[in-house]
C-alpha cells in the first residue's frame, strides 16, 4: 500500500528550539493575478486578507513565504485548509 503523504510534516529547525525544536510545514495554495500597472499579486484563500504585491514575479515568491509566515504568526494554522478546484473566468455585461 503506497504510503500518503501529509499536507504538512515535522521539520527540525535549530533556531527554534524555545518551542520544541519543530516547526509544521503545510503546503498553502496562493492565487496569483498582474494588475494593469504591472504589478503581481498573491492572495492566500486560507487566510482571509492574506496578500501581498510585487513588482517581479521573483520579488513576488520572496513576498509570498514572508506573507504567509507573518499570518502563521498572528492567525495560527487555519482550521481548514481548502481543496483548490480551479479558477473560472465569468463574462458578463458590464
């Protein structure tokens, strides 16, 4: 039987060992959209106005883990993660 893996897993980190010594690592889905100024920006669905923006794409992903970290910080790990189903582009009358 194929072995599952967690969305999240034990990872030693030295600098923290005040709290035991391991940090949770979970796996969050970020929504990323260009404005018409050209700037990136991520939201992260399981935190409610959890975003950020960049200018590059590169700047963006340092952004993004910054973000998240902070919001682990102060909000805790979410009680539910959601399943990513996908994205849909509606067309209506403006």
């Amino acid at each position: 039987m194929p072995e599952i893996c967690p969305p999240w897993r034990l990872q030693p980190r030295p600098d923290r060992m005040k709290s035991g010594g391991f940090d949770l690592e979970r796996s969050f889905d970020v929504v990323v959209e260009r404005d018409e100024e050209g700037y990136y920006a991520a939201s992260v669905p399981a935190f409610p106005g959890c975003h950020t923006q960049a200018r590059s794409p590169d700047e963006l992903d340092r952004r993004k883990r910054e973000t998240i970290e902070l919001c682990l910080e102060v909000e805790g790990l979410p009680e539910q993660n959601p399943e990513f189903v996908g994205i849909q582009r509606v067309v209506g009358a403006a």
